[in-house]
C-alpha cells in the first residue's frame, strides 16, 4: 500500500485486495474479499461491499454505494451517489400482505461506461443486471431488476426502466424516457425525449411518444390534432348553416 494515496479514516478490510496508485478518499469504506484495480480512485464516504471488484483506472465518486458482489470493469466512472446493487423491488401478495422476493443476483459494468450521479441499478433478482461497455447513463436514472443495456448507448437523465427491460446495442434514449416491464428495444434504436417503449422495437428504430411508435406517425397525428379544432370550427358551422 506504499505507492497508494489512503486516506487515514478509510477503512478497509485485511482480506481486501488493493492494487497499486490507489487512492481512498476519507471514510471511504472497503468490505471484505473486494478488489480495487490499479490506479483507481475511491472517492470520499464511498462504501465498496464485500466481494466487489473494481477495475484497473475506475474512477468512484463521493458518496457511491456499491452493495456485495457488484464487478465494474476497467475504466468505469461513477458520479457522486450513486448507487449499485441494492434489492430489485419486487414483492409478491399472500393474501393478507406484501412478501418481499429475495434478490440474490447481481450488476455487471462493461469497461469505460460512464454512470452520472444518483443513477440506481437493482441487482437481478437472480443473475445479472448488465451495463455494457462504452454505455453512458445521465443523472438520476433508475435501472430496474434483470435489465439489459448494451454496449455503446446513451441513456438521458430521469430515464427509466423497468424491470427485465432489454436495450440493444448503439441505442440513444432522451431525457425521461422509459421502458416497460420485459419490454425489448432493439439496436440501432433512438427514442425521443419522453417516450415510452411498451412492446418489442424492431433494429434500427426512431420512435417518440406514449406508447412509442414511429416518428414519422407521431408526427402525422400532432398535425392532425394541431387541425382538429379547425375542422370541429367549420363542421359546426356548418350544421349551424
């Protein structure tokens, strides 16, 4: 730990793996059977849970919260609270209350995405919730239990996705948009500012609205709503006539 960069309220367990050019930012905490990667950056208050592994040259902000068994690879930034692998939400009712389903699975970051502060990804609630590499995700984006984000996409701030949602590779989805439960976007995709996908989007989409359909149809039916009190205008006078 000599070529390290630890601050002294740190606190990390024997057992921990620590590469070399590490930096530990105050009370930054580091559990049991975790790897950090070398020349990564731990940022202050950050809680890294036991069997994490971090990658080589991973970059964590203040604050991050990283729950058991979740592995970043090389590369990965994490913006100021964030928070990765706590339970997905899922209950099921018994008849008299609400029964919380374990959540025993975990998340996968592929290498050099990039996660914006206060961004949420659920564990699954078994097997892996996946991010894939050279992703990146804006601000205050929650990330549900089981889903699948590709590699190379663009995720605006305050979008979100439901459980077991699935977005294919090469994708760009605006601010506040959304995914459906086990809804499936295909690659190539881009949804517009506020849509929400609600069924299977075929390769190479471009849609926009609630429930998301092509631009082009978005846009014949604004215009046609744009006109609608016109024609309800001239219809009446014309019964009036």
């Amino acid at each position: 730990m000599s070529e390290n960069k630890m601050h002294p309220t740190a606190v990390v367990a024997s057992d921990a793996e620590v590469g070399t050019e590490v930096s530990l930012g105050p009370c930054a905490v580091i559990e049991s059977g975790a790897k950090i990667g070398d020349r990564s950056v731990i940022g202050a208050h950050a809680y890294i849970g036991r069997g994490v592994i971090v990658g080589e040259d991973c970059q964590i902000g203040v604050g991050v919260v990283l729950r058991d068994g979740v592995v970043l690879e090389r590369g990965v930034h994490l913006g100021d609270g964030v928070v990765l692998g706590m339970d997905g939400f899922g209950y099921v009712f018994d008849g008299q209350r609400h029964v919380k389903i374990p959540q025993v699975g975990q998340v996968h970051i592929g290498a050099e995405s990039t996660i914006e502060a206060y961004t949420c990804i659920d564990r699954a609630t078994t097997g892996t919730t996946v991010v894939g590499h050279n992703t990146h995700i804006g601000p205050m984006v929650m990330i549900g239990h089981n889903s699948r984000i590709g590699s190379h996409c663009q995720i605006g701030f305050q979008a979100g996705f439901a459980g077991s949602s699935v977005v294919g590779d090469n994708c760009h989805m605006a601010p506040q948009s959304a995914m459906a439960m086990h809804s499936v976007l295909g690659n190539n995709c881009q949804v517009e500012f506020r849509g929400a996908v609600l069924r299977k989007v075929p390769d190479d989409s471009h849609i926009a609205g609630y429930p998301a359909r092509p631009v082009e149809e978005v846009k014949r039916l604004e215009a046609s709503l744009l006109r609608l009190p016109k024609l309800l205008k001239a219809l009446e006078d014309q019964q009036t006539s």
